[in-house]
C-alpha cells in the first residue's frame, strides 16, 4: 500500500503496566497499519490485547514504547485539544456496550460528536438524521436509547461512529450482545462504510465475524504472531461465512 493511502500506522508499540519484576506487557513491539478501505480484524485470547491495542489506536491511551500516527499526525505530537479534535473528526469508536447517553433521544446521541466539534445544531441533526437512515433507523429518531432494541441501540452506536464521514472506525466486539441476525446487519453496515473509503478495526472471538474483514491480525501475549489475507466477497454475497 502507498503511503497516501495509510489511515492508521502503529510502529513498534508497546504497553507496560506496573514496573520492576511485577510488570506487565499488554503489548510488545506491535507494527499495524490499515489501508483506506481495508477492514483488519484483530483476533486472540482473553487478554491477548486486543482492547488495548483498539485503545491505543484511538489515542484512548498513550503507549509505554512506539508511535500511533493517524492520517499522517503523529499522535505523540498532538496537545490534548488538538488529541480531542482529532477524535471528534476522524475516529468513530463502536463500544461493547454502546456507551449511549440514555438521557438523549437517538438522534441526539448520533449528532453529538459534531455539536462538540463547532458543527450549528440544524447541521449537526441533518447529518445524524441521514446517518440514522443509513443504518435503519429513520423512523427512532425521536426515541430514547431504552426504548430500543439491543440491536437498535447497537445501530445508533454505528450510526454515531460513522456520522461527519469519519476516517477511521474502530469497533470492540461490536455484536456481543446481539443475536446472529442482527450481529450481521451491524457488520455488513461496518463493511460498507469501510468500502466507501474508510478505515476499519474490528476486534473479534468469532471467526465467522472477522470473515467480514480484508486481513485477521493474531494476537498471543501482546504480539502479533500471524495473520491472513481473506476475501470478503463470499461472505458479503452469500450472506453466509465460512
């Protein structure tokens, strides 16, 4: 890939916690990068690092050791106003547990990201009414986050991750919660934003989920120690995964 078309690079990352003979390592000298239109799953063990590395990758937390740069800002470099804008414009996170704010109906909670980032409140609404339609939802915009389903909310959480034309989406076992069918709509939506040219993450258990993904990265005690390229065609026009 070229340089341009780089949205995440991760070089030489690591993620130590505690000091001495009682350190951990989360990660150890971890090297990633994502694509534009490339969506990598990152699969391993219970406590491989895979949330930590989603974490890092989205300027979430500061590595021990290494460099994150997104869309050619090195994030080491960036202020914590500059860090906190950067979120805002370029990164949707979606959350095990969609970290709705039940307070704010639907639409409120997609348009959010961009009343925060400067965006007038009549823009900001279209924006998320339109990012609700593409996910489904044109109809809940008015409701409340428990007044929807599981997989209702789990859709305003993509809805807001993509909202603005976001870069690059990073998603934590996004279907957790959800059953099969649901589970599938959610990542074929996720697929779909990444094909119009974003950048994805995906952290999965399930193989049959992470055969959405372009690349599955392995993860065993921090390190990367494998990976595959995988066509997501059959997947996408069978609606079945293998």
């Amino acid at each position: 890939m070229s340089a341009d078309d780089v949205i995440l690079r991760l070089v030489g990352v690591t993620q130590q916690y505690g000091r001495g003979p009682t350190a951990v390592s989360a990660l150890s000298g971890v090297d990633l990068e994502v694509a534009s239109g490339e969506l990598v799953a990152v699969m391993g063990a219970s406590g491989s690092g895979k949330s930590t590395l989603l974490s890092i990758a989205g300027g979430l937390a500061t590595p021990t050791t290494g460099e994150v740069v997104i869309e050619g800002a090195h994030l080491s470099e960036q202020s914590p106003a500059q860090l906190a804008r950067l979120r805002r414009r370029s990164l949707g996170f979606v959350f095990q547990d969609f970290n709705l704010i039940p307070t704010l109906t639907a639409v409120e909670n997609v348009m959010l990201p961009l009343e925060l980032d400067g965006f007038r409140p009549r823009v900001a609404r279209r924006a998320g009414r339109d990012a609700l339609a593409s996910v489904g939802l044109d109809e809940k915009l008015d409701a409340y986050p428990d007044d929807l389903s599981g997989g209702q909310q789990q859709r305003v959480a993509i809805a807001r991750a993509v909202v603005g034309g976001r870069r690059l989406i990073l998603a934590d076992e996004p279907t957790g919660a959800l059953d099969s069918v649901t589970g599938e709509r959610v990542l074929r939506m996720l697929r779909s934003r990444v094909d119009a040219g974003a950048g994805g993450i995906l952290v999965t258990h399930e193989a049959r989920h992470a055969a959405f993904a372009d690349r599955i990265v392995f993860l065993r005690d921090g390190r990367i120690v494998d990976e595959s390229r995988h066509d997501p065609a059959d997947v996408l026009l069978t609606g079945t995964s293998r």
